[in-house]
C-alpha cells in the first residue's frame, strides 16, 4: 500500500464517524491554525470541489482584476522581484475567473504572471523553484491558463495558440500531457476534441527536439495525441518508427489496457526485439514473461533466462533460479546452465552460482578477487560467500549437503586467506584481509545447525539482498532444518 493510501485510510476509518456538522467544526477549527496564505488556498480548494459539483456559485473578479495582475506583472519584472503573497494573490483571482468559467479573464490573469516568471524576470525570493515561496498550484494554475487559451481560440486556430502557449509556460510547469491536464482542471473532456487532434499532432511532430528539455516532454505530448487519435493501432506504427524505449512501452501498455493477453504477449514479445537498450529490453522481456505464464505458456521461463542475460541482476537471476520450486538437482543444473552466461565481473552473482553448483573452492577464490575496500558494493561478493561459507564450516549431519560441501572446505585449505592477496595491476586496494581464517574458524562452532539434503530454495534466494537490508547475513543463510 502507498503512503496516500495508507494516510487516506487511516483518516477516512475516523471521518466516517462523523457527520456533516462534526466535519465542518473540524476543518473550520485547522483552517483557523492556518497562515492567511494557506487559508486562502483551502477555501479555494474547497471552492472549487464545491463548483464542480454545481453546489457552489463563483464570481469572476472580472476585467479589471485581469488589468491589475498585468500591471503587477510588469511592475515586477522591470524591477526583477515581486512580492510572492501578492503573486499568490493575483493567481487565485485567476482560478476564481476559470472557476466561473470568465476563460478569458483568467487567461489574461495566468499568462500575465506565469510567463515572465518562466522566463525568469521575477524573482520572488526563491532559492530554487518558484514553488518554494508559493501557496498556489503552479502545475494547476498552467493547465488552467492552457485549458483557457484553448476554449478561447476559434477552432481554426486552437492548435497553435495551444502550442505557443506550451511554449511560453513550459519550463518550471509540467506540461508532458497537455490534454489530460486541460480535461482534469475542466473536470471533463474537450470539447471538439476530436477536431484538434490532427492538426495539434501535425505541430507536435514538426517541431525539433529541445536540448534544454531533452526531446521527453516533445515525446510524451506525441504519444497523448497519438493515443487520443489512432489508440493502440497509431502507438504500434509510431513506436515501430522510432524504436525508443518511452514508445514501444506506451505501446505495450495500451495493448494490455484492452485487456487482450495475448495481443499484449506478443506486443511485448516485439517490443523485446526492437529494443536497443539491454536494460530496458529485458524489462519488456519480463512483462513477455509474466503474460506468458498467465496464458499457459511454458515458454515463459525462455524470457526469465533471456532477460537475466540481457541486463544482469541477482533479481532476475532469482527469479530465474527458483521458477517452479525446483529441486536440488534442478536448481543445480540451472545454476551452472548460468554459470556459463555469467558476465566476467559479476561477482556476487557468479558467488552465488558457485555456491549453488558446490563449486566451494572457486567460490572462494571469488571471494579473494573482491576488493578488501569494496563490501558497501551491493555488487561485492563477500556479502554472500563470506557468509556461506562461515555456515558452510559448522558441523552438519551425515549425507548432508552442507557435510559435502563442508568436507571440501577447510579453514586452512581457503586459497589466499592468509594475509592479504597480492594486488592486481589494476587494483588499487587490499583485498581480503587475514582474519576470514579466524573468522571461519569460529563459524564451525558458533552457526551450528544441522539440516536435511534438501535445501529450501526460498532461504537460498535470500542471498539477493542488499547488506543494509539483513541484520544478521548468517541468520539470512540458515536453511530451516526438516
């Protein structure tokens, strides 16, 4: 569960017990804790719920609040600075003129103020954004000023007024997804949306990516039109067309909203392939895999491999590993099989694999390969080899795996425990320091558990976890005994 929601539950479990008048003493009684700024800014808020609902009628401050904003503004910019609960102030007249659907006061108020402060002409004694000094919702005020320009504009013109709108408020403001942000502060759609869609989609894919916002608000605001007017089908071509990562994954994800399992399998299947970046490749390789087995199809463990070796994790490697419950000798024979993909400087996975196929000495001479100064390394070895194998040294039953591996492995049998390793050209660090003999020594006696052949593989997929996510690493190990 979120915090929203965790935080939403706990106070709706208590305002359910109250009634109508219980609720308004309450938030009448915060409301009077609160400064005149944020006082304003809930009443406002409440406002406009209210109006939303048709319960509550707003009065537009009319023309000449529009006037006093605009002179305000350029007060503020000839001089660089304004007074931020005055701009507060100019911009809630301007949510009362959208609220009472006055659009064209409440345009003029918006992009009197939000222009030269996007600009950077107003200072307002921030140190960083603007919102820092502000009680107004400059993200909500944005769309307001955007949903204003387009329900001003004759149809003709609304894609480019919309546009050079963007254009001039775009920057402190996130304005990713035009058309969602204009429906949320209408509390509805568009009207004549229908009628936009071509020529604002026309513009959008004209227009040269900026390298001040990176191409991914240009990208976004493509595939909202995109999906608004072609769905699936149109983010299919246009995510065929470019092969990015934003759009084969808006793609796939309008292809499982439908709710088609299969068209979404296989969507994902081709985002996969047409995929350059291995990470994000193999993100598309697990959604294949998790519709796959959801469909009944065994080739679903195929893309679990396929994505460990695309983009190496112990994670995937995991999850890989311990498909199925499978045996000891299963999960052995999957081990080495991966063993043979292992990446050269994946330690801590090739750690674990080791671990797993009984190979103890090579497991240590991993160990002794990792640097001495390196174990905050989510990547180092020791987090899981160290730890195995102090367990590994304590007595164990008769035929036991861990007997076996426990008769291979003796305390002064440990390749380059002794001391400190000597250093490789490239290292610039000690690596495992002499007192892993000791260390090892004790572990015969003090993590002493004895335990069946079978070994539980939901404890052994612990070895995945960060060092700061396990308090005691050897307690993490322990298998529990049948």
């Amino acid at each position: 569960m979120s915090l929203a929601a965790s935080v939403a539950l706990r106070f709706r479990a208590v305002l359910d017990r109250f009634d109508a008048e219980d609720l308004r003493a309450v938030l009448v009684a915060q409301a009077q804790r609160l400064e005149h700024e944020a006082q304003e800014a809930l009443f406002l808020e409440l406002v406009e719920y209210a109006a939303r609902k048709g319960k509550y009628e707003v009065i537009s401050p009319g023309e000449d609040a529009a006037t006093e904003a605009e002179q305000f503004a350029l007060r503020a910019a000839k001089r660089g600075e304004g007074d931020p609960s005055e701009f507060d102030e100019h911009l809630r007249a301007g949510k009362k003129a959208f609220l009472a659907r006055d659009y064209s006061c409440a345009r003029r108020i918006f992009m009197a103020l939000l222009e030269p402060l996007e600009g950077g002409e107003i200072y307002l004694g921030e140190d960083e954004m603007a919102a820092e000094v502000l009680s107004s919702d400059l993200t909500r005020c944005s769309a307001m000023a955007l949903a204003a320009t387009y329900l001003c504009a004759k149809p003709e013109d609304r894609a480019t007024l919309v546009f050079d709108a963007i254009e001039n408020l775009d920057g402190n403001y996130s304005l990713s997804r035009p058309i969602a942000d204009m429906e949320r502060v209408l509390a509805g759609p568009l009207p004549d949306l229908a009628a936009f869609l071509p020529a604002w989609l026309a513009l959008l894919q004209g227009e040269p990516e900026s390298q001040y916002h990176g191409g991914y608000a240009r990208g976004s605001r493509i595939r909202e039109a995109m999906a608004r007017l072609e769905g699936p089908a149109g983010l299919e071509r246009l995510a065929r067309s470019t092969g990015a990562y934003e759009d084969l994954r808006e793609w796939c994800d309008a292809v499982a909203a439908t709710g088609d399992l299969s068209a979404a399998h296989l969507a994902c299947d081709d985002a996969a392939n047409i995929c350059r970046e291995p990470y994000h490749r193999a993100n598309f390789l697990e959604a294949s895999a998790r519709l796959a087995h959801k469909l009944g199809d065994p080739a679903y463990r195929e893309r679990i491999f396929e994505a460990w070796r695309a983009a190496p994790c112990p994670e995937r490697l995991h999850c890989w590993l311990g498909e199925d419950h499978p045996s000891a000798a299963a999960l052995r024979e999957r081990a080495a099989m991966a063993l043979t993909e292992c990446r050269p400087n994946s330690d801590r996975e090739r750690g674990i694999l080791l671990l797993l196929t009984q190979e103890i000495a090579k497991a240590a001479k991993v160990l002794t390969g990792g640097r001495g100064l390196g174990w905050s390394s989510g990547s180092h070895p020791g987090h899981v080899v160290f730890a195995a194998m102090s367990w590994l040294l304590g007595d164990a039953p008769h035929r036991s795996l861990r007997q076996e591996a426990a008769e291979q492995v003796q305390p002064g049998r440990l390749p380059s425990f002794a001391g400190f390793s000597t250093p490789a050209d490239d290292d610039d660090g000690p690596r495992v320091p002499h007192q892993a003999d000791e260390f090892l020594a004790q572990g015969r006696h003090r993590f002493h558990q004895p335990l069946a052949i079978e070994l539980p593989l939901k404890d052994l997929l612990l070895l995945h976890k960060a060092p700061e996510e396990v308090e005691d690493p050897i307690a993490e190990l322990r298998l529990s005994p049948v």
